[in-house]
C-alpha cells in the first residue's frame, strides 16, 4: 500500500506503480495528497492503467484534435474552431503541459478574456477546449476533463431589435434600385441564413409554385469557396414565398440576364441566384457592406443581413404563427431553439393573457 512522505522541501509526496510506470502526486498537506492517490487509484480501478500525457502540451492537442473533429462537423464550423485556438487558446495556454493543465489554469484563461471585454469569446474558448480535453480523455492523454470542474463562463446572445413596418418600407422604397434590393427581399420574404441565399441555385427555386429549397450553404473559407450541406437535418427545407419573395426573384433573374449580355465570355455559368456582376459567388463583406451604408444613407438603424432574418421571424411571431411553423421556416433543429431567441416575442401579448385568465375565473 503506498504511503505519504514529508519532503525536505515542506511538501507532501505519494507514489503508485502500475505495470512497471511509477507515478507521484504531490501537495502542500498529507491529506490533499491522499486526495490525489484515492482519486489515481479510482482511475487506475475503472480502466487498468494510468492516462500518460507523456511530453505533450496543450498545442498538440490542439493540433490533433481538429483532424479528428473534421469529419464530423461541417467546414466554417472547424474554421471558427481553429481560429478560436488559434486567437485566444495558445496563446494563453498553448505551451503549457496536457499534465500542467488544471481547472485552475483554465479558469484564469476564461477570467482573462473577461478581464479584456470579450463577452461571447470566453463560452467559445470553453466549448472548443471543452471538447478537446473530452478527446483527450478517450485517448487516455488526460486522467479527467479539467473544464469540467471549473465554473464555465455564460454567454446570453443580446435582445434582437428589429426595424418597425414603417422602418421596414422606408428600407423598401429606398433600395428599390439597387442592386442587393433582391437579396434583401428574399431575406425578409424567407428568414434565409445569408449563406443559404448565397449557396442557393436556380435548380432549387420553382417561381410557379412559388418556393425555394434550402439544401446547402456558401461561405469563403481560407481564401476558398466551400458548399455543404446545412448543419442539422431540419436546415435542409422547403420554404413558401409570398408574392413579394417571387417578384424578388424574378428581378434577380432579369437582372442576372443583363449581366450575362454585358459581360459576355467573361461571364461565369455557376448556376448560383445571387452572384456578383460577372456570375461569380457573391462574398459576404459585399452584402453586410452594401447593407450598412444603406442604412446609413436612410438613417435607419443599423441592420445586419442576420438582422433581416430577425425581421422575418418578428413579423411571423407578432402576426401570432405558431413556433414550430416558425422555427421550420428558419431551419432552427429544434422549436425551443427559437423559443430562447425569441421568448420577448411570443410572450409579448401578456395583458391579452390576464384577460382570458380572468374570463375563466370570473364567478
């Protein structure tokens, strides 16, 4: 049975072998070192050896985890991954021994980010070396998941304000030439992800029913365009238009024929709807910038292209559609999904409620 030492040094040593590696724990008093020798010999009872980090720091983790993650999670979900790492994580963390990493070490991680004035980059660091450090734990790398017993940092996603009906006209009437007006319509007609709109082909759009199907994404990754498929089974959908959403397309198609015409050989058959001026893919900066100086230019407030789609569940959500039609018009995986983003919306007719309540209880 082992035993606990006195070192000359005033700390606490115990040690255990186990199929000829000996391993030593210690502390500043005898009883946090019997702690830490009952919880390596609960490890040692669960599995038969000892997790063994050996040399490896925090970046080969790093390094490894993202090869293995990849064919799991779609593309822009690696790359936000790896730039979270790569921004945030090594830098702090990144040299420090796998052995050396200690709920401790982690929560001053998270508590610095704070201390900067990140407010949702602290829950992004832990969801991405939370599930780094749970692979880690499989590999047998890690004896336990350090970000398990530490305090996570919360993040609440802000309140969606939203432009009002006379707001939402006056952004109408004042794109109705320009040349985004289209993706915009289509945006607030469909409650899109803009990645959707830029990723969505004519092969998918039927004006005589009046419909697109969602099925895939565009994004600019790495200097390189990848299209995939939508995160969850529910992103993949079909979505009715209102008249407004057809006309939309509509013009974007007469639109793009004039572009083909101008443009001639140098144009680029994609087969996308919303493309730049030569057919090419459409970036995302060209959208969010056009949007904000339009903005600007009606001093409206501000509006992302997330902000249009905001808007379109608003307006369902205000006209009293149920929130499952909803959260299937937006693609969300599940309707408490919406639910959380939208709860100051589906409570908001809270007198109307009183006055039902006091129906039933009126004698």
């Amino acid at each position: 049975m082992a035993t606990s030492t006195l070192r000359s040094d005033g700390r606490w040593c115990a040690s255990l072998q186990v199929n000829g590696v000996r391993r030593y724990v210690y502390g500043k008093t005898e009883r946090e070192v019997n702690k830490k020798l009952t919880e390596l010999q609960r490890q040692i009872g669960a599995v038969g050896s000892l997790p063994d980090p050996g040399r490896r720091s925090v970046d080969d983790l790093l390094d490894e985890w993202p090869a293995t993650a990849r064919p799991t999670l779609k593309p822009k979900t690696i790359a936000d991954y790896e730039s979270v790492c790569n921004r945030y994580i090594r830098p702090a963390v990144g040299k420090l021994k796998l052995s050396k990493l200690t709920p401790a070490q982690v929560q001053r991680l998270y508590s610095g980010l704070q201390a900067r004035g990140y407010v949702r980059v602290p829950s992004q660091a832990h969801a991405v070396l939370h599930r780094a450090c749970e692979l880690a734990v499989l590999w047998r790398w890690l004896p336990e998941n350090p970000c398990e017993r530490m305090i996570p940092p919360r993040y609440s996603a802000p309140r969606k304000d939203v432009w009002d009906h006379d707001q939402l006209r006056a952004f109408l009437a004042g794109t109705d030439e320009h040349w985004l007006c289209p993706l915009w319509i289509a945006t607030v007609a469909t409650g899109c992800r803009l990645a959707e709109l830029l990723g969505l082909k004519w092969a998918d759009v039927d004006l005589t029913r009046g419909a697109i199907r969602v099925r895939s994404n565009l994004q600019r990754i790495d200097k390189k365009w990848v299209e995939s498929t939508p995160k969850t089974q529910a992103g993949e959908r079909t979505i009715t238009l209102p008249p407004e959403g057809v006309a939309a397309l509509k013009r974007q198609r007469a639109q793009q024929a004039e572009w083909r015409l101008e443009q001639g050989s140098e144009w680029q058959d994609t087969g996308l709807v919303f493309t730049g001026l030569q057919g090419q893919p459409l970036h995302q900066s060209v959208v969010h910038h056009g949007l904000r100086k339009t903005c600007e230019r009606l001093r409206l407030p501000k509006l992302t292209p997330h902000g249009l789609r905001h808007l379109h569940a608003s307006l369902l959500l205000d006209a009293g559609l149920p929130v499952p039609l909803v959260s299937a018009r937006l693609g969300h995986a599940r309707p408490s999904i919406t639910m959380a983003i939208y709860a100051h919306k589906v409570g908001h007719d809270d007198q109307r409620a009183a006055e039902v309540l006091s129906k039933a209880l009126a004698r």
